[in-house]
C-alpha cells in the first residue's frame, strides 16, 4: 500500500526522506562551498608552492580553491609547469609567453603524464588537516622538492601527536634499520630523524596562525639520512594508503609522481623484481641507495650482498663486527680477499681463513688446499672480473646482478662441501668436470645439520643419526651421484616450459631447479633411521639394548631405484608384514606364448606366414616369451611389486582386501620381468578379470590384452590338472 503526501507535507518531512535528505544534504554542500570557498584553510600558498615552482602570476589561490570544492577523495591536482591546455593536450609544451622550452643536455628529463617534457612535475593535495606540494625539477642542484602547511589549532596539536610542547618528531621520520644505524655512528646528533611542530615556521594568514616547511632534497640531505619516501604523507601517524576509500586514488597518483621521480635518481633495483616482475612498482624501489659516490662503488655492492651474509655473522659478538666481518665500501677488491670471504661465507667459524689453516682438514680450504690451485684461482679471478665488468654496466640493475658470478662461485663451493661429507675421497677432477651440473640444481641441506628430532634424541643420538645416513649413502659411488646431478638437471631444464620466474634465483641471476627427487630420497631415509630409534627408546629397558637394523642397499644405485628402494623401506618401516592366502596359485605357474595361444584359431592359420616388415614368421620372435602368473606371499612383497610396476597395487587397501578374501591380485611375469598387475574376481562360480594394469599403469594394445587373458585361461587348465587326482582324466 502507497500514500502520496501533499507537497506541503513532504516538505515537512523532508529530513524522514531518503532521498531528498541527500539531495538536500548535497546542495546544502555545494551550497557551503560556493560561500566558503577556503572552508579547508587558505594556507600560505607562496610558501606552500614557492616561485621557483610555479611563477609569481598563477594564481595559487584558485589552485586551493579548486581543490577544496572537491569531494574528499579527489582532493588533489597533478600538474607541471608551463602547464598543458588541457583542450590540446598534445600541442608542444611552450612558455606562458609562447617561448618554445629549451633544455641543456645535462638537465634532467621529467615528462608530463601525457609524456611532454616540462620543466616541473607537480603534485598538490590536502590530506588529514594537512597541505602539501611536491615537485620534480629539471635542474640537477637538488633531487626534488616538497613543502607542507597545516593550522596552529588545538585540533591539529592533538592529531599531530605534538602535546610534548611540540618537540616531538612525527613529519618525515625515516625507519630505523642496520645501515641507518651505521649513519648514527659516522654522524651522530647530525644524522636526519624528521621534523617537529616547532621546526615548521609560523606565519599568519589572516586571521589564521599556520605552521609550514619548505625542504630542498639535495644529495647532501640523503647522505645525512633523508631518504625518506615522502608520499607516504608527511605525518608519519597518518601515512597515504591506497586501501582506504579516502585516499585510494590520491595514492594512485603518488605512485605515477613517484616513477617519474625514479627516472631522474640513478637507484639499484630491487633485487626481486627480475623474480616477481614488480619492475613498474615505485613501492619495491629504494629510490636514493645510489645517489651518493660511495654507493656507486663495486665496495659499497659487495657489502650490501654479503656483509651480513657471513655465516659467524649472528654468532659473533659486537667486537668481532667492528674488525674483519666489516666490509669496506673503499675497498678494491683482489682474488685473495674474494677468496677469505668465499671462506667466510661458507664455514661457520669465528676466525678468518688464514688464521686457521693449521687446523683445517677440507681438502679446498686447507694449505695448499685446492682453493690454491689453478683451477680454482682462474674461478675466482673469472668470477671477480666478471662482477666488476657488470658495475662498470649496472646502470639501474639490481646489485645481485652484479654479483651474481661470486655468487655462482658461492654456490659451486657449497656443493663441494656437500659432496664431500659424503664421499671425502672425491678427486678434484670431478668437481671440474660437473662445476657447469652444480649451478643447475640447489644445495641439498648438509646431513649433520638436518636436525629436526632434535626434541627427541639426544645430541649424540642426533649425531648418530646423521652418521648413519652419510654412511648409507656413501655406499653409492660419487661418479653415480654426479651423473644423477648432471641428468636430473638436464631434464628439469628440458621439462621447463614455464615463462615464469618461479625457479629464477635473483642473487644468480639464473634458474636453479630444487633436487626434489634426491631431497625426497633423504627425508625417507631419515624417517626410517629415526622410526628404528623411537622404537629402541621404547625399550631402553631390555638388556642388551636392540640396535638399528641394518639398511640393505638398491640392486642398483641409479637415483630412481635409489628413490624406489628407500621409500619401499618407508613403506615397510609403517606398515605391518603379513602374509596373503595363495588359495588360486599356491606355486607360481608359467605359460608360453604357444601354449597360450594353443587354440586360437588366427593364431594357428597364421603361423609359419612370413611378415611382411621383418621379413621373418609371423610369431616367430613372440613364441618363446614366458608368462609366469604368481600371487604375492606377504604384504611386503605386494609392495615391493608395487613399486616394480610404478603402480599403488603396493597400497595397504589391496593387502587388507587379499587378505579378507574380496579378490584376486595376481602378478604376472613377462620373460622374468616385472610386468601385468591382475584384478580377477570370482561371482557365482564365474572367475573375471576386472582389471589389468602395465608398468605406470600404462594401457594395454589389443595383441597385449589377449595374451594375458589366454595366459590365464591356460594357467587356471593347468591348476586345474594339477587339482585333480591321479588317475582321473
């Protein structure tokens, strides 16, 4: 039911209507804003956007007032100067007086959005009681430009978090990190920390009392710790996001003002952004890591990538920072000091490499080790030439470009490590042979550090643990690892299809591949050692207490049978050992090809015929294959069968069904070859095959079905013949 109210009644009721209340609200707004055009504050705008900016004769009052009569978030204006007539967008940028622009080759290059070069790029917005310009200029005396202005209230000393008399640092206040504290130490009370209320000026602008700033960014400022990213905001309590309604698309503009800010810095990339593709994004950039001259030092790259990177970083105490784990941004780096921090990065030792070469025992690092040697040396002469070719080719690439062949000798070095621990008599040669294999895959995780039971066990279990994995695997030959390591390589770069940059390591500058394959293979084996363990434990009180069983080894150590075998011992280590009813083949039964096919009338007609591609007869090359049928004795063996086949036949489910009796599993040999996995079921006297399965599941052509299904037939004759007793027919 409706009611249509007079029109003197819905005037009445005006503030009950829905709709017209925000008619009314809006108009009252618009209504506000036409009588008080400055109702956000009319801010010293000489300051606030000073001649240097925009001349004396634009009107910058009109520039406040057109962006306090916008809604709230659209409280900004992108502009340049000269300005654009945005009725001819790409009309050439001239002089208010018509002048065509004219740049000096060693001016910077700042463009406008519709990509016109300008003399300044600017940005002017309000934002949370505060005004704020920025601006990009063409000249190269400083970096950039930004002022802000905001009202000396009571209100404004609250939000600004100023009630300690105003000595508080809340505008332009930079994070604090490790770096940042090393510019403390160099410069001490003198070092950039931000702004407070009483460093901003006070003026009066009629009858208002204002508080403004004005800051030239120049090389000099960022060298004393200003590196500030001020479109964050200026209020540090307040920073600009682009999730909040309010300031979404302010934050958007931010973003565009800030590239074109980062083409004019010379800056290193982030280090992820050949990972991720984040190369538009101003947020992953430190726009000022290179704008001072010690930043642009082959030292100062070498520091940032592996100062902290040292293995006894962490461990050592302050006093061992201050000395030789400090690196220098002055250094001019030689092969000898290259190779003490390659030792460094490698080895968790308190001293540096030539301090404990008496007790050294690695082969690479001890005297006159193999770091000594030619080979090795040409390695890092290559890696350090090569490193510093890329800083003289940097331009704005990322510093783990440039670094990235130390890093490659890095990784060699570590993958010598591990191979030794696990076949300490590994000839040189072989890591020279297979150096291009390693670079390809990562470091597995050394065994004596894989200490994840370590809750559990004791140390010195621990320690036996990882012991006892070196000592299994280091019956298989290093020459078979490291084909494992070429191969697996080789096929993960063949398999990789991917455009992506997921495997991309950005410190390499190259895809490294995970070695699933062999990882997995670690984990299983030291799942089987520490199930062995946990049971001894539960029995700590027999006497003598059990000991680890003794781990049997692949029939061959190629990594798949190797990955097999283990996780067949996993399998069996889980999993309880029973034995199954044989109640179909109670002795394994074998069938040729001829008695097979005996009765097939095709067969039999075309036998002896001549084929026409071999030029032989027809079954002559098939008629001697045996088939020999079997069921599995034990659970076990099931699962072994299982990971023969490449199929889950080995999973507990099948054993319990043998078991209960729901069906048939038989196993079927082809010339003594793992081969058919067969399903038979038995319904109201009927034996059926319900399924055959190949090796991987793989299907099976007609020719091959039809051999397994006449292989039964004659395998169940045979048991049939041997059931009956002697005499009968």
């Amino acid at each position: 039911m409706e009611f249509k109210l007079p029109s003197s009644l819905q005037e009445k009721l005006i503030p009950y209507d829905v709709v017209h209340r925000e008619e009314a609200a809006q108009k009252k707004k618009i209504a506000n804003r036409v009588a008080k055009p400055f109702h956000l504050g009319l801010p010293p705008v000489e300051h606030l956007i000073p001649n240097d900016v925009l001349p004396r004769n634009c009107d910058r009052e009109k520039i406040i007032k057109d962006i306090s009569a916008q809604d709230l978030e659209y409280r900004w204006m992108e502009t340049c100067y000269p300005r654009v007539d945005p009725l001819s967008p790409n009309e050439p940028v001239t002089h208010s007086n018509g002048k065509p622009l004219v740049f000096k080759d060693t001016d910077k290059e700042i463009r406008n959005t519709h990509n016109q070069r300008v003399q300044r790029r600017i940005m002017i917005f309000h934002y949370e009681g505060m005004w704020t310009c920025l601006w990009i200029p063409h000249t190269h005396k400083y970096l950039y430009g930004y002022s802000f202005a905001f009202k000396e209230t009571k209100a404004n000393l609250a939000r600004f978090e100023s009630d300690y008399g105003g000595d508080k640092k809340v505008f332009c206040v930079t994070n604090h990190g490790y770096y940042r504290r090393e510019i403390y130490e160099k410069l001490g009370d003198s070092v950039f920390g931000g702004y407070t209320w009483n460093d901003c000026k006070r003026i009066q602008v009629n009858k208002s009392w204002w508080r403004y700033k004005t800051v030239y960014v120049t090389k000099e400022l960022v060298a004393q710790g200003h590196d500030y990213d001020i479109t964050n905001g200026v209020f540090n309590g307040r920073p600009i996001e682009s999730w909040h309604d309010k300031s979404r698309y302010l934050k958007e503009r931010l973003k565009e003002w800030r590239r074109c800010l980062a083409r004019t810095i010379p800056h290193w990339e982030d280090n992820d952004i050949r990972k991720y593709g984040r190369r538009n994004d101003p947020d992953r950039r430190d726009l000022f890591n290179r704008v001072l001259p010690d930043q642009n030092t082959f030292g100062y790259v070498m520091k940032k990538n592996f100062e902290e990177s040292q293995r006894n970083w962490h461990d050592s105490n302050n006093i061992d920072k201050q000395g030789y784990l400090r690196l220098d941004t002055r250094k001019i780096w030689e092969v000898e000091d290259l190779k003490a921090l390659l030792f460094r990065l490698t080895n968790k030792n308190p001293l540096d490499l030539n301090e404990r070469r008496h007790n050294i025992g690695s082969p690479l690092w001890k005297v006159d080790g193999w770091i000594e040697q030619p080979y090795f040396r040409k390695m890092l002469h290559r890696a350090l030439e090569e490193s510093k070719n890329r800083m003289e080719a940097s331009e704005s690439a990322c510093m783990h470009w440039v670094t990235a062949p130390i890093e490659r000798v890095v990784h060699t070095i570590k993958w010598i490590t591990y191979v030794l621990e696990i076949w300490p008599d590994t000839p040189v040669d072989y890591f020279q042979q297979y150096e291009k294999d390693f670079l390809n895959l990562r470091v597995p995780p050394c065994m004596s550090e894989r200490s994840y039971y370590r809750y559990s066990f004791t140390n010195d279990e621990i320690k036996g643990l990882n012991d006892k994995k070196i000592e299994y695997f280091s019956r298989m030959p290093v020459k078979t690892f490291l084909e494992s390591v070429r191969k697996y390589g080789e096929t993960r770069i063949k398999e990789d299809t991917d455009r992506g940059w997921y495997d991309f390591e950005t410190s390499m500058d190259m895809k490294v591949y995970a070695f699933n394959e062999w990882h997995d293979t670690v984990n299983m084996l030291e799942s089987v050692i520490t199930s062995q363990m946990e049971i001894i434990q539960r029995w700590d009180k027999l006497e003598p207490k059990p000991k680890l069983r003794e781990l049997d080894s692949p029939r061959r150590w190629r990594l798949s049978e190797l990955h097999d075998h283990v996780m067949g011992m996993q399998w069996k280590e889980r999993n309880e050992n029973f034995n199954l009813p044989q109640d179909l083949f109670a002795k394994p039964i074998k069938v040729t090809w001829k008695e097979a096919f005996a009765d097939d009338p095709i067969y039999q007609s075309t036998r002896g015929m001549e084929n026409v591609d071999t030029g032989k007869s027809m079954w002559s090359e098939k008629e001697d294959s045996v088939m020999t049928f079997f069921q599995p004795i034990t659970s076990h063996q099931l699962a072994d069968w299982g990971r023969a086949v490449r199929n889950c036949v080995g999973n507990s489910s099948y054993a319990n069904s043998i078991k209960q009796k729901r069906y048939f599993i038989v196993l079927a040999m082809v010339d003594h070859k793992p081969r058919f996995t067969i399903q038979l079921k038995l319904s109201d006297g009927t034996l059926l095959v319900d399924q055959i399965a190949d090796i991987a599941n793989k299907r099976l052509n007609d020719e091959e079905k039809q051999f397994v299904e006449h292989g039964i037939g004659r395998a169940l004759q045979l048991i049939t013949t041997q059931l009956q007793p002697e005499g009968e027919n």
